[in-house]
C-alpha cells in the first residue's frame, strides 16, 4: 500500500511537471529525476524494497521491446560503423574507466567494479531523441543516437550480467565465460523462436483484448524462460523484439497497432515513474545509514563517477568524429557540430536505475553502487538534459527537411498507386476517386498528409489497402527509411480508422 500511495503521488506530481518539459524542452526523465528526487525526501516517504530479479524483469524488458521493436537490422547495418562506435566502443571504454575509478578510490573488488561501471555506462538516447526530434537537428544525427539506444542497453546489460555473476561465483571468471559462449547464442536462438510461436497465436487474436495481454505475457515470459533456460535473457527479448517487428507491420490490424502503441507508451512512462521512486527511496535509506566522512567519501566518489562518464563519451565521440573525417573522406562525414551534440546526449535514465536495483543485497559494496547511479543519472540528467536544448539552438544547425521530402515523394507515389487500383470501379467512381485523389496530391505537394472525407468509405478503404500494401513493398524493397515508413504507416492507420465503423473499430474482450 504504501508503494500504491506513494507512486499515485510522484504520478501526480509528474503529470504536473512534465507541462515544464514540453515548455522548456526537457527530456523528460529528468522532470522524473526531479520529482522523483523530491518524494523519497520527503519525511513520511516509506522505505520500499523491491527483488533484484524482480527488478530487471519488470523495467528492462519493456524498455528492450521498445527499441528493439522500432529498430529492423536493416538500419542497424547501414549505420553499423556509428552504431558500433557508440554502443559498444563508448559503453567499453566508460565501464573500464568507472571500473578503474571503483578500485583505485574505493577499493572495490574488480568484478564489482566492472558491475557499477556496467550500470552507468549506458546513455538514456531514447529520452534524448524524443526532445531531439523537435528541435532543427540533422536527421542522421536522430537516426544514429536511435540505433544507439538499443545496442548500448543490450552491450552494457550484457557486461553487467558477466561481473554479476563473477563476482557471486565462488570460482569467478573460470565458472562464467563458459556460461556466455552457451548464453550469448541460446539466447539470439530462443528468442527468434519465441517470436515466431508469438506470430502464430497473435494472427488468431486480432482484433481482441487477448492480443494486448498476450504482448505482456510474452515480453515478460521470454525473460522468465531465458533465465530458467540459463541463456541470455537481454539477447532473448532484443532478438524476439526483431523477428517480430519483421512480420506483424504488414499483418497487424491499424486499430491493434494503435492500441498497442498507446498502452506500451504508458508502460514504459510509468516504468521511469515507478524506478525513480524506488531508487530515490534507497538512496535516502542508504545516506541514513551512512554518517560524516563515510557519506562525504560516497558523495565525492558519485561526483568523480558522474564526471568520468561525461568525459569518456565527450572525448571518445570527438576523437571518432575527427578519425572520420580524416581517413573517410569519400563519404558524408558528421560535423562537428554533430557531435557536439551527440557527445552532449549522455542522459542516463531507466536502464541505470533498473540494473542498480537489480544489484543482489549481499553485493559488495551495494549501497555505494546504487547511491553513485543514482548520483549519475540524476547528475546527467540535470546538467546535461536542461541544456541540450540551448547547445542545438547555439549550433545554429541548418533546416533539414529530408524527412518531410522524403515523405512527400513517398505519399504522391502511394497516391498514385491507389488512383490506378480504383479507376475502373465504374464511370462515376472513375469520377469521383479522380477529384478525391487530386486533392489528396494537392495536400501531398504541400507536404501535408491528405486529410480523410466523409464520403466514399468503400472506395476510400481499397485505396488505402493498395496504399499499405505499396508501403510495405518499399520497405522490405529498402527503397524507404524506416523513419518515413512509420510515419506513413501511422498516417494510413488513422486514415483507416477514420472511415471505418464503431462496431469495426472496437477492441473486443475475446
């Protein structure tokens, strides 16, 4: 009850806040950060603890889905060397120097070391890219922080899981790297296995309830099967999240995709709502117990961490931006400029908290771990988060509307495909679908999504299934991003929606 009462607080205090979000363009974790921050301080605030295990299944699952959802190989593979760099490389680099400053400062054993490294290391782009997207950013430059938003969860959640168990292991290293060449691909095996068990019961679900708690039921119970499989259980969801993204867009009914799109949204909000609360709660449990040089000793190493992890993506992205553009000079190159901003999105968020609080109670040295990521996240998220904003609007990037032209080029050929499909319905269809789509490509030139009558339903409702149906082949064909492909796809299931009857549009209960 008292978890209940004091997440009804911090939601109500969220919702509050999150107005200063959109108004000053802030990422909004760090309004959680706050608000977050302000509730576990106060005096009647409980002490909540939750099961590690517990932990990581019911924030980390949800957040890889998520990515791994909205992130097909293809993207993946056309900006690897980028990709690579941040997630992999950078999140390398930051575990060993936060690992380095563990045991030279506070002497933590190594593999623990490793572990609180783990934790931190792993930047919170999705929360960047949300605020990115409307700012006057460069679209490469969304499009690669994006693919970086699920491989550094994935890379760093993975070396979190390796020193966890080390440092539990009686005989340490020699009991784990075993493990992992068995658990890295059983986990990428069963995941895509699950995932086409999943395609199955979903095609006879549509349309229902059961189909949202089958998606709940699935991305919570691979988890659960992976770790009772001992696999890996993060490479488990991320390629289940993938080999579904790869067949149920062209299958899945617009009234099921928007369903699931809204509930999904508020799972993972209400995730970064709950994981505030309980590591804030623990943070103040843990500055009770410690006392005069101990707790300053834990606030200056927190400092010390927070600034590393700012430093190493600073000086990495850097180094990699001017590596580029001296020995890779065929190709575009990122500016400067961009990476500024890329090696200014270091907010930390969920994934830290959640893995902190996936630590085991008997871990060395817990309470200096989980206060210094917390330190961490809400140190980035205040500094770096409130003034992202102002670093692009300093930058002073130049218009880039490739998306919109993109998307334009896109609609007009779409158009056209479902005028040829519907011209020979009759003389007066012919007609009438020639005016209706005139208009349409009017709105297109514009660079407007064409606005939906009221009349026509039937005609308009084949058209848009020829429409879809193109969307679809131009995806699989790579002859679109994936970025133009969600919006256009978003736009026809609301087109859809809106000359589609009641009865149609209802969500029934079986």
């Amino acid at each position: 009850m008292a978890l209940f009462e004091s997440m009804i607080l911090l939601s109500l205090l969220a919702v509050v806040l999150l107005r200063l979000s959109r108004h000053f363009a802030l990422p909004y974790p760090t309004i959680l950060a706050a608000a977050g921050t302000a509730v576990a301080a106060l005096p009647w605030a409980p002490h909540i603890a939750m099961d590690p295990k517990l932990a990581l299944v019911l924030f980390i699952a949800p957040v890889l889905l998520d990515a791994g959802f909205d992130m097909p190989p293809r993207t993946l593979r056309r900006f690897w060397l980028p990709t690579v760099s941040l997630a992999v490389v950078a999140v390398i680099f930051t575990t060993a120097a936060v690992a380095w400053l563990g045991v030279a400062w506070a002497g933590m054993p190594l593999a623990a070391a490793v572990a609180m490294g783990a934790i931190v290391a792993p930047p919170d782009a999705g929360a960047a890219t949300a605020m990115l997207s409307r700012l006057n950013l460069p679209r490469r430059t969304v499009q690669v922080l994006t693919a970086e938003s699920l491989l550094n969860d994935a890379s760093a959640l993975l070396i979190f899981g390796v020193a966890v168990r080390t440092a539990l292991a009686p005989d340490g290293l020699a009991h784990t790297l075993p493990m992992l060449l068995l658990a890295v691909p059983g986990g990428l095996l069963l995941g895509w296995l699950l995932g086409r068990v999943f395609i199955y019961f979903s095609r006879e679900l549509r349309g229902t309830l059961s189909a949202t708690l089958l998606q709940f039921a699935g991305v919570f119970g691979i988890w659960l099967i992976a770790e009772y499989l001992h696999v890996s259980a993060i490479l488990c969801v991320v390629s289940f999240a993938m080999t579904i993204a790869h067949v149920l867009p062209g299958e899945t009914p617009p009234r099921d995709r928007v369903h699931a799109y809204s509930v999904w949204a508020a799972v993972v909000f209400i995730s970064n709502v709950i994981a505030f609360l309980l590591v804030g709660l623990q943070a103040r449990t843990i500055v009770a117990r410690m006392a005069g040089p101990a707790l300053e000793h834990a606030l200056w190493f927190a400092a010390a961490a927070l600034g590393v992890c700012i430093v190493v993506r600073f000086a990495w992205v850097m180094i990699y931006n001017v590596t580029l553009r001296r020995f890779r000079k065929s190709q575009p190159n990122p500016t400067p400029q961009q990476g500024l901003v890329v090696a200014w999105c270091g907010m930390r968020g969920l994934v830290t908290l959640a893995t902190a609080l996936g630590l085991p109670d008997a871990f060395p040295q817990r309470d200096l771990i989980v206060l210094t990521a917390f330190g961490v996240t809400v140190g980035t998220l205040v500094f770096q988060g409130t003034t992202l904003a102002w670093l692009v609007r300093f930058l002073k990037f130049g218009t880039d509307t490739s998306l919109r032209d993109d998307a334009s080029k896109v609609r007009l050929e779409l158009i056209d495909v479902a005028e040829a499909t519907l011209v020979g319905e009759s003389d007066e269809a012919a007609r009438r679908v020639r005016e209706y789509y005139e208009d349409s490509r009017h709105e297109a030139e514009a660079g407007r999504s064409p606005v939906a009558g009221t009349r026509m339903s039937e005609l308009k409702r084949k058209g848009l299934q020829a429409k879809r149906k193109r969307l679809l082949e131009l995806r699989h064909q790579g002859a679109i991003e994936d970025d133009v492909f969600h919006l256009l796809e978003n736009e026809l299931d609301w087109s859809e929606l809106a000359v589609t009857s009641p009865d149609e549009r209802e969500i029934v209960e079986g």
